[in-house]
C-alpha cells in the first residue's frame, strides 16, 4: 500500500499551498487515477511520491519504505515516472542507448545491460526500433520508449503525470492497453494523473483533487455510481458512464452497478437475446 498522510506542500513563491492534509491509501498491484482540474495538485502528488519533492508537512510510505532523502535510491529502484513530454526524457542518440542510460545510472552491470534492454522494448513493443532515432518516432512509439526506459530497472511502481495528453486517439488507445497488460503480467502499480475518462474507466481505484484536497476516493466502480458528484466537481463521465445516463433517461432498466464498455456489451446482447 501507498500509505500517505496528512501531507502537505507549499511552493517556495506561492502563497496559496498545492496541497493541504492529503490523506490517502492507494492499493499496490492496482491503478489508480488521479483525476482533477488544472491547479489541484495531481503533478505535484506524483512529484511527492516519487521524491522528486519533499513535502512541507506529513509522510508517504511504500510499503514500509518512508519517501524521504534518506531513502532515495532504494526509491528509484521502486518507483518511474513518465512525463507528459517524452522529448524532455530522451537522451541517447538511438531507442537502446536511451534505455541503456537509465540503467547506467542505477550501476546495472554491463552483462546484464542487453537482455534488459531486450525485454523491456519487446514489452512495449519496440524492439524492432532499438537502433532509431528517438526524433524519429511518433509521440504513442516515443511514450513507450520512455515506457521501456523504465521497465528495464524493473520499479514496482510506474507514475504517468499526463503522459497521454500529447498522444492521438491511435496513441492514447495502444498505451492504455499496455499499461493494463503490464499490471495483469507484472503485478505492477499504475498510478495515472489525467484529465482523461476513459483512464479513469479503466482504473481500479480513482482519487479526486480539487484546489489540493481530497473531493472524493475510492473504488471507481463506486464513484461512478455518483455521477452528480462528479458533475458538481466539473469532471467529464466516461463515455460508456453517460450512455448508461443517458438509457435510464430513456425509461431502460439498467442494473444499479456501473458497467464498464465490455460489461454493458454483455448486458445488452442478453436483453436482445432474452
């Protein structure tokens, strides 16, 4: 469990704090969305997290392990975070050298450094890319290579602050279904911050921020049966959400549960079949 209390944290030239007494527990091998407006703190939760910053007040543990200067290898071991930007991550001259880089400065040996390299772009399908050029490729290839730097270190945890927000719809799609693939093969924990639905329909488990507190958590499937709330929040439902809305304003006697795009599939053909 990501186990984060009472945190709190205040930019040095801001008046106003970005977060204030944020208490959460995000469930590990799961993925959780961070969904909320501009301004509400959701890239600064995950620069927290992450130990890019230090917080001005509470704690966050991994585990057992406390987010703190102290523990900031061992914290780069467990945790990746892909930007929005993939340009701002690359560094190398081809897709393998920049994967390579990443484990040059976690001191991976060199034996082992190829059959890394290897796997993680054969997970993220771009293995036939390892000699291009980075400034080659699409922005959806660019965000798995960033993807594949990351995996190669093998964290338990992988962050994305925006990292679909950039991609086309093509883009946006193949990413997402990775990610779920990586957690059903690896066990791994997603934690997404997004302004976009369909990350949060995909989602286990969904966190709120709005002006840097907590407006609502909890399982998605739970907060999606309270669409108002939502709405009073100014966040857009999923696609598949407001088709359920919008049958039960249409007389249609849907199940109480949220249904996800391929549950309601299968509700629908057994209401055509029955």
């Amino acid at each position: 469990m990501i186990d984060i209390q009472h945190l709190s944290f205040k930019y040095p030239d801001r008046t106003q704090a970005a977060l204030s007494d944020v208490t959460l527990q995000l469930p590990m091998k799961k993925w959780t969305a961070v969904i909320g407006h501009n301004g509400s703190g959701k890239s600064t939760l995950a620069r927290l997290i992450d130990g890019l910053l230090i917080p001005s007040s509470g704690t966050i543990k991994i585990d057992e392990l406390l987010v703190d200067e102290k523990n900031l290898q061992q914290l780069r071991q467990q945790i990746g975070l892909v930007f929005q930007n993939p340009d701002n991550q690359f560094v190398g001259t081809t897709v393998a050298d920049d994967v390579a880089f990443g484990l040059e400065n976690h001191q991976i040996p060199h034996d082992q450094m190829q059959a890394r390299i290897d796997e993680s772009l054969k997970a993220v399908g771009m293995q036939e890319f390892a000699d291009s050029e980075p400034a080659m490729l699409s922005g959806g290839q660019k965000q798995r290579v960033a993807l594949a730097g990351i995996l190669a270190i093998g964290p338990r945890v992988i962050i994305l602050d925006e990292a679909t927000s950039m991609l086309d719809p093509k883009g946006r799609h193949d990413l997402l279904n990775l990610l779920k693939k990586l957690i059903a093969e690896r066990d791994m924990t997603v934690i997404s911050i997004t302004h976009d639905p369909v990350e949060l329909s995909l989602s286990d488990y969904t966190v709120v921020l709005n002006h840097g507190k907590v407006a609502m958590q909890g399982k998605t499937t739970t907060l999606l049966q309270d669409p108002a709330r939502l709405a009073d929040l100014h966040l857009a439902l999923p696609f598949d959400q407001q088709l359920q809305l919008l049958l039960k304003k249409r007389g249609i006697n849907l199940p109480a549960q949220y249904l996800d795009s391929e549950r309601m599939v299968e509700w629908l053909c057994q209401q055509l079949n029955s």
